[in-house]
C-alpha cells in the first residue's frame, strides 16, 4: 500500500502568512488478495465498448488492420500519429503504409473503404502553406482517453448521436452555433 499526502495551503497574497492549511492522505492499494495487482494505473490506454464492435463484414486483415492503427491513436484526439524526436505528428498515407507493411496502393484502398464505412475520418488541415490529411479512429469503436472532444464528436456525430444522451448532443449543438 502507497500513500500520498497532499498539503493544501491557502495564503494571503499581501502579508504571505499561511491562513489555513489542509492535509489530505491519499492510499493507492496496488494489491489486493482477491482482486489481484493494480497493473499500469493512470497509463494510456485503448478502449472498446461492448456492444460497439467493429462491423462482422469486415476481413480479418481489416480487422487486424485497424487494431494495429488504434495503437497509435493520441490521447484525447484519437489522431493516427507517431513520435519524431520530442514531436507528436500526424500520420500521413505513407507514414500509415509503413506502419502496416503495406503498399501505398493498398493503404488508400484500405483507409478508402474504411473512411466509407466511418470507421475513420479524414481531415484537410492547413498549415502554413501547406495542407496536411490527418486520419482520426472513430470513437466508438476505439477511444483513447476520457474526454469525447468537439471536433472528434462532429467527425463522427451521425454514428454518435446514435448512442449519446441527448444533453450531451444538445451541449455539442450549442457550442456549435456559438461558433
């Protein structure tokens, strides 16, 4: 068992005296016997929801394909990237080609079929002078971190609003049209 103590202190800005203070002890419990070994909290991670499977008509390699491509999903964005150096970029077609061993060729059929079935979103950004496509996994067949985002959720929204409450569709509209 871990334990963490955090201090809260309050202090007043003019004299710099400590007004109150508050201390707050925090237990981690890494083991336990019946449940086992907490294993990488507070990592990345992927998920899936059940129920929300990947189409049964896809191929095994699509399959196989759009796992190994969750893999490389942002936290919090799902964007396809990879790591240069200190950098987070987005994967290109390539890029994409590459991480799957596959032939360019094959790789714009593969996202084709895939953009076609909405299971990943294409994006034509700008920048600079230059326009970059950026590749984005819809999230309810892989999601990496806790926060649906507005641009992930307008992506996708005609697959979302199937299963979202409608509070959070009508708190998205809003914030669409405060744009």
């Amino acid at each position: 068992m871990r334990r963490k103590i955090l201090i809260n202190t309050q202090v007043d800005a003019d004299s710099g005296e400590v007004i109150w203070q508050h201390e707050q002890v925090q237990t981690y419990r890494y083991f336990d016997e019946e449940k086992g070994y907490l294993f990488k909290l507070n990592q990345e991670s992927i998920k899936t929801f059940p129920g929300c499977g990947l189409p049964e008509d896809l191929t095994e390699s699509e399959t196989a394909r759009l796992y190994r491509l969750s893999l490389t999903m942002h936290k919090g964005s799902n964007l396809l990237c990879y790591r240069s150096g200190n950098v987070t970029k987005a994967m290109n077609t390539a890029k994409i080609a590459g991480y799957l061993r596959l032939s360019i060729r094959r790789t714009l059929l593969f996202l084709q079929h895939m953009i076609q079935r909405r299971i990943i979103g294409r994006v034509k950004v700008k920048i600079g002078n230059s326009q970059e496509t950026q590749y984005y996994l819809n999230p309810l067949y892989f999601f990496c971190g806790k926060w649906l985002n507005v641009n992930l959720y307008f992506l996708f929204r005609r697959d979302l609003d199937r299963v979202l409450p409608k509070w959070v569709i009508q708190k998205f509209s809003e914030m669409e049209a405060k744009e």
